[in-house]
C-alpha cells in the first residue's frame, strides 16, 4: 500500500508554474511589453504643453531617467525575491498585505486591464488604416447612451475585444505559446521601431523646416503661452515651464511603463537571481534609447506646428509620410499593429501573475490561484481577460458644436486618473529597497543596487514632484486616482474576513 500511494498522492497534487523564461525570454518581455502606441502618438501632445523641441526632449530624458533609476531598485528586489506577483510582493515584504493588495487591486481594477483595453483599441484604429470596415463610428448595435456615457460596440470594438480574448486564449495554452508569441513580435516592432529612428534620421531630414530650427528653449518664441498649453493657468515664466514640463512626462512615462511587469512572471524565470536583474536593465536600457532616438528623428523630420498638430496624434505616421510619401503611411500602420499586438501579449502574459499571487495569499477568488494542467494560471488569465474586453465597451457621450454626439473612451480617463497613484506605487516599491535593507539586511542580495542610496532617491524626488505638479494642474484627475486605489481598502477588509473565517 505505500508503495501505490506515494504515485497517487504525487498525481494528486496541482500543477506548479514552470520555469520557462530564459535571458532572452525575460527581456523580451521587458521590451515587449514597454513598446505599444505610445511612442508613436504621445510626443503630440507633449510638445502642445512645452512649446520647443529642447524641452520635449527634456521631458522624455527625464522619463527615462526615471525608467533607468527605478528598474535599478526593481532588479534588487526582484534578484531577492523571484516570485510570481513581482511588485506585489515586494510590497508585502516592505508594508505588509494591505498596501500590497491595494496595488493588485488597482492592478486589475484599471492599471493592466485599462491599460490591456487601450492598446487593443488602439491596434484596431491602426488596423481600420489598412481594413476599412475597422472603425470606430461603423456601429454594429445602436449606443445605449447614460447620461454623460455610452455603450457601444462598433466593429473597430469588436477587433480590439477579439484581440484581447485571442491572446488570453493563446496564453492558457501555455508558457511556451505565449512567450513565442512574444518573442517574434518584440523582434518584429524592434526592427520596426529602429526602422523609424533610421528613416526619420536620413531620409526624413529637414534642414530648412524641421523642429529642432525652432528655439530649443524658449518657447515663446515659437508661438506658445502657458495659457494656451494649459488653460486656466495663473503662472507664467520658468514656473510654468517648469509645471508644464511636468504633465509633458506623463505621456512618456505611460509609453515607458510595464517595465516592472517582467517581475510579475518572476516565479517562470529561469535562474531568477541573475536573468531577472539583466533582463530589467538590458531591456529598459534599449527601450529608453530607441525612445529618445524617435524623438530625434520626429524633431528634425517634421515641423514643429506639424508635430503639435498631428492629425489623431499620429506623429510617427506622419514622420513617416514626409520621409516616404504614402507607402510610409501604411508601412507606420504595418508597424503600429505589430507593436500594439505584441505589447498586449506581455500585458496578458504578465499581468494575470499578480491576481494569482493575491488568490495565493488568500485575498481574490481561490479559482484564480490555481495552476492548469500547461502549468499557467488560466483562470487568472481569463478573469483578466474578460474584464479588459469590458472596458472597451463604456465610452464618454458629448455633443460637438453642431450638436452631434461624439464618444471618447472611459478606459482612457481611467488611465489619466490613476497615474498620479500609480507613481506613488512605484515609488513605494523603490522605497522598499531602504526599508529591506533596514529590515532585513541579512537576506541574501545576489545584485544590488548601482548607485545606491542616489539612485532611490532621484527616483522617489521626481515621483513626488511630479505627484505635486499634477496635483496642482489636475486635482480632480488625481484626485478621482485616489479614489480607485481606496476603493481597494473595503475590498481588502472584506477579502481578509473570509481569509480568517476560513
């Protein structure tokens, strides 16, 4: 008898995540998931807020600076403590379950699922550009219009909702089929991406109207005021430079986040302690580099009134237009779809980890902390999944001048709302590297931090002054951020009753 029930007990216990991320695999995901749509339409309106290519360039440094500085705190953390929910647990070791579950719930509430919707949507704009039938007024069911909101569903919706369920669907199938999704076509927006910097850089020079002819610094001088880029604003001078340039890098910062979303699947990588720190560094490294080039190539490319007033945002189509007539229009669009695509596998792939983690812990549905037979947390993946492709459903219901009834994106203004909270959780989890020193300076630290303790404190310095600055010009927008991240608080109680109960 005891020989038969050691191959039974063993054929009873649940699957386990596998371990199957090389160096390669973890960086891809880093870059993956970091390259989306961002960088080709955010630069619009960031320079729209700073008025000269030198401080549009400013703003994206400093971005990256940021990107730099915090993946050098995360790749400590994430070398100590390789599990699946990365940031989350870290969180947990630093502050407890609470603050931790308010991060996973904002997580899943907005953050990776508004962000997942977003995208998708996005990838089926650019896909409408070489699919007409693809568009965002082709209705397939009437609005169902609340108020100052809508539900709709036209067919540029749809795409975006296939999209989302057909890679939650690739990505249950197992490890192996999301990461080779993920590979190819990190490597395929890669080349597209450096494909832009080079074009923009040779063919696309424009030396007798490009921006970078502009004053570098003085905005002024090309036509813009501070009332103008903000609206109601009572500051003028450095002063306002300086707030505007603040809220210029907020679309930078969106077009760099995910990077911590490698940590996420921290319990797949294979020798965590070392790939996991590379993997962060050598991925962000290349992302913020490929960033800044863009940039270059947009400034001496186009205009600056063109860079400013890119028809729906779309500078780097419109870069490309002048460079190559109108092949560069679809060729952009070719390269649009690949990125959007392939930055929600990693979205996908990652960020049903962290639901996973909470259910582990005993603070989200059982169900979703459970691994399948392919060694994946499908539930997770489709709870996920499912509640992404309903926000893409909601939009805001105007009426233009004519009186027409215009919509706009509800998940959109999620994401405006909760970047303020989410740079607070960033911070946070840079300040943990200082508290687990304090509190566990004998845990093993395979790497730490370069530059420490500068490196956190630039990171958490510009985090709280950008926190400032967006209080100030936005504190409804903040404001309503807050709101999102404590409506986790009566969740987490509710969650950890029944954990006790039980």
């Amino acid at each position: 008898m005891t020989g038969l029930a050691a191959p039974l007990a063993a054929a009873r216990e649940e699957p386990e995540l596998a371990r199957g991320l090389g160096l390669a695999d973890a960086t891809m995901l880093v870059v993956g998931s970091m390259i989306g749509s961002g960088i080709f339409i955010v630069s619009a309106e960031s320079s729209r807020l700073v008025g000269a290519p030198g401080w549009l360039l400013a703003a994206w440094a400093l971005a990256g600076v940021m990107t730099i500085t915090g993946a050098l705190c995360c790749a400590e953390l994430a070398a100590m403590m390789p599990r699946a929910g990365g940031q989350y647990v870290f969180l947990r070791e630093a502050y407890g379950p609470a603050t931790a579950f308010l991060f996973g719930w904002a997580l899943l509430l907005v953050i990776q699922t508004g962000t997942i919707a977003a995208v998708a949507v996005a990838f089926a704009n650019f896909l409408g550009v070489l699919v007409p039938w693809v568009s965002g007024t082709r209705h397939l069911v009437t609005p169902l219009v609340l108020g100052g909101y809508a539900i709709t569903l036209t067919t540029q919706q749809l795409v975006a909702i296939a999209s989302i369920l057909l890679l939650t669907w690739a990505n249950t199938r197992g490890l192996r089929t999301g990461k080779l999704i993920q590979n190819t076509l990190t490597v395929a927006k890669t080349a597209a991406l450096l494909g832009l910097v080079v074009i923009g850089l040779t063919l696309g020079w424009n030396a007798r109207a490009a921006a970078f002819t502009s004053s570098w610094w003085d905005p002024a001088a090309n036509g813009w005021t501070p009332a103008r880029a903000q609206p109601g604003l009572a500051v003028g001078g450095a002063l306002a430079i300086a707030l505007l340039l603040g809220k210029a890098m907020v679309g930078p910062l969106f077009a760099q986040s995910a990077w911590n979303n490698v940590t996420f699947a921290g319990g797949e990588v294979r020798d965590p302690r070392r790939n996991l720190p590379r993997a962060l560094l050598l991925g962000c490294g290349i992302v913020v580099g490929l960033y800044l080039l863009a940039n270059v190539a947009y400034v001496v490319t186009l205009p600056l009134a063109e860079i400013m007033g890119a028809p729906q945002n779309r500078v780097a189509t419109s870069a490309m237009r002048v460079a190559l007539g109108g092949p560069g229009t679809v060729l952009m669009a070719v390269a649009i779809v690949i990125a959007t695509f392939g930055c929600n596998n990693g979205l996908v792939l990652a960020g049903a980890r962290v639901s996973y983690a909470m259910a582990r812990d005993g603070l989200f549905f059982a169900r979703v902390g459970r691994v399948s037979s392919r060694h994946v947390p499908a539930a997770a993946l489709v709870v996920q999944g499912v509640w992404a492709s309903l926000l893409v459903l909601p939009r805001s219901a105007t009426h233009d001048a004519g009186g027409a009834l215009t919509f706009g994106n509800v998940y959109t203004q999620l994401l405006e709302y909760i970047v303020p909270a989410d740079l607070v959780m960033y911070a946070a989890m840079v300040l943990a590297v200082v508290v687990l020193r304090r509190r566990a300076p004998e845990q093993p630290r395979p790497y730490r931090t370069m530059g420490y303790p500068l490196t956190p404190g630039i990171y958490v310095a510009l985090a709280l002054l950008l926190v400032v600055d967006l209080a100030w010009l936005a504190p409804s927008t903040s404001g309503i951020g807050y709101l999102i991240v404590a409506s986790g608080i009566p969740a987490y109680l509710l969650w950890r009753r029944g954990a006790v109960r039980r």
